[in-house]
C-alpha cells in the first residue's frame, strides 16, 4: 500500500470512528479524545488529518452526502432508480456508522444549522432532479409538482426512519420505507410505469448486494488496468 493510500484509509476511519461516536453522544457529547482514542491513534496523528471537531462533523456531513451519487445500476425507469436510492439509504441507515452519525447531527437540537440544513437540502435537490427526469421519460401523471413531492418524500422518510429508529433500532426500516413508496407511487406514477415498480422491503438488500458487486467489480477493473500501465 503505498503512502497516500495509507493516509487516505487513515482518514477514511477517522471519519469511520467519529460517525460512530457523534452517533452515539451527539455533536456537543463528542470530544476528539473520543474519536482518536478508539481507533488508537495520538492526538498528534489526529490534528494531521484534521483541524478540530467542526471539521470533522463536516467530513461526516459530507460523506453520507456522497451516499446521494452511489452509481445505482441502470433500470427499466428514473422511478425504480429513485426507490433504488431510498432503499439503499434505508440499509445504510442500520449498518454504516458515518450515516448514523450524520442523521445525528442532522437531527439534534443544539448543533449547527449548518448540520442540520446541509443533509436535507442535498436530498430535496436529488428527489427533485429525480422526479424531473422522470417526468422528462413520462412517467409521472400531469398534475404532480415536482418541489412538493421533493418535499413530501424527504419529510416522510425523515419521519419514518426517526419512528423506526425508536420502535425496532431500525430493523423494520425497509418494511417502513417500503409501506411509504406504495403510498406515494400510485399518487404520482402512471399505471403502466406504477405496475413494473418494484418497492417489496426485499429490495433493499438485493440493491445493496448489486451496488457492492458493481463496485467491487470497477475496482479490480481498475487496479488490473493500473499494473498494466506499470508493467
């Protein structure tokens, strides 16, 4: 592994660590000794990668805002991609620290608005550039106002994860979010695009397992073609 790649993965669990720990204790219950300390690291080695607990909280911020880009793969139409998202949001909320804590800051009284603002507002302009190319494709019925059902579904599933959080820990969240889009998908979708939908909880997971064998796949693509231009 070379140097860089070191560092970039050092990084990486430091903002791994810290989602864990704003997670857990919240933006003003978090100290930076909490996050070094758990991955056995000096203070030193920390203050190298970053400058405080505010830059930090933002690194979180930002790597669950880049959960909005996941290249999810192709489908038949923009809405099954748009369900695809909100699926695979739905695992990442049960099993990925730094999506934990992110929802955390987002969440709790006290901490910036920069915390709170910033993760909603990017998941508005994905829902609403989402819903726009699928009116682009005609999918969507005449009436639907694309700024309001932006809207309408982030709440929602703001809402809907928050109760699933405090009912189950999250363990019902795809059951939760699948019960949501077969509310709001008959309102928006026209019938012959509504019939090929596919929003069962299963879903979550098998999108999930698609995304990590793509990915894994375009990474061993790469390193293969990065030895043959060493070679």
């Amino acid at each position: 592994m070379s140097q860089r790649e070191a560092s970039r993965r050092t990084r990486q669990l430091i903002v791994e660590a810290a989602g864990a720990v704003f997670a857990e204790k919240g933006f003003n219950g978090a100290t930076i000794a909490d996050v070094y300390q758990r991955l056995g690291l000096t203070k030193g080695a920390f203050y190298y990668y970053f400058k405080g607990k505010e830059e930090l909280a933002q690194a979180v911020l930002a790597s669950q805002i880049d959960t909005v880009g996941f290249p999810i793969l192709p489908r038949s139409t923009r809405l099954q991609e748009m369900i695809d998202k909100g699926m695979l949001f739905a695992v990442q909320i049960r099993s990925d620290p730094i999506v934990q804590g992110s929802l955390r800051l987002s969440l709790e009284r006290g901490s910036h608005h920069e915390h709170r603002l910033r993760p909603y507002q990017d998941w508005l302009d994905h829902n609403r550039f989402a819903l726009g190319q699928a009116r682009e494709c005609g999918e969507l019925h005449a009436h639907v106002d694309l700024d309001a059902v932006a809207n309408l579904i982030v709440g929602a599933f703001t809402g809907v994860q928050v109760l699933s959080e405090v009912m189950s820990d999250w363990e019902d969240l795809e059951v939760r979010v699948s019960v949501l889009l077969r509310h709001i998908m008959p309102i928006i979708a026209l019938p012959t695009v509504l019939a090929e939908l596919d929003m069962a909880p299963g879903r979550a997971e098998r999108v999930a397992a698609d995304l990590e064998k793509h990915l894994r796949q375009r990474a061993e693509a790469e390193s293969a073609d990065s030895v043959e231009l060493q070679a």
